[in-house]
C-alpha cells in the first residue's frame, strides 16, 4: 500500500537529482509518478495520494497543466531550486 508520504518522498528525492544536476525546473506528470512509486494500475483508487502529493508540494514559482489528452490529466511544472512557499489556492497558476 503507498501513501501520500510515499509519493512525496519521491517527489523530493526528484527535486535533489534535478538540482544536483544544475537543472532551473522539473515537470512530473502524475501517472509517470504513480507508476513509478506504486506498480499499480493508473487508476487504482490510490492515485489520489499521488495527486494531492504533487499539490503538496508546489510552491509560488510552480504552475498546474492539465492535459486532457493524457489519462492521469495532472502534470506540475516545478521551478528549483525549491525555497518558495507553498501557494494559497487562490494563487495557482493554470496553463
């Protein structure tokens, strides 16, 4: 079973390798992130951890895509390094 810390520990781990790398961002769609934590199938009923793992983790500088083309729609634009605060939800940015 995986739970949200699960996937944002993942996440985390992703924005170390990113920076350690020199990158300025990194974009995670939600499904690659799933699969790659729990082996499940997409839509497994706990995807919503993953889901509100990667909200949990935006800050200011970040920014939603939604793609309708893709099953898991939710794909997060990451800006590194990562200082800024979380955003309200009011703040975030739809592309």
């Amino acid at each position: 079973m995986v739970s949200m810390d699960h996937f944002r520990q993942e996440i985390r781990s992703r924005f170390e390798l990113a920076s350690a790398e020199g990158r300025q961002d990194l974009t995670i769609e939600c499904g690659e992130l799933y699969r790659s934590v729990s082996k499940l199938p997409l839509f497994d009923p706990w995807m919503i951890f993953c889901c509100n793992a990667m909200r949990a983790e935006m800050a200011l500088t970040d920014h939603l895509i939604f793609d309708d083309g893709k099953p898991s729609l939710l794909t997060i634009h990451y800006a590194l390094p990562r200082h800024q605060k979380r955003p309200k939800a009011s703040q975030l940015r739809l592309e």
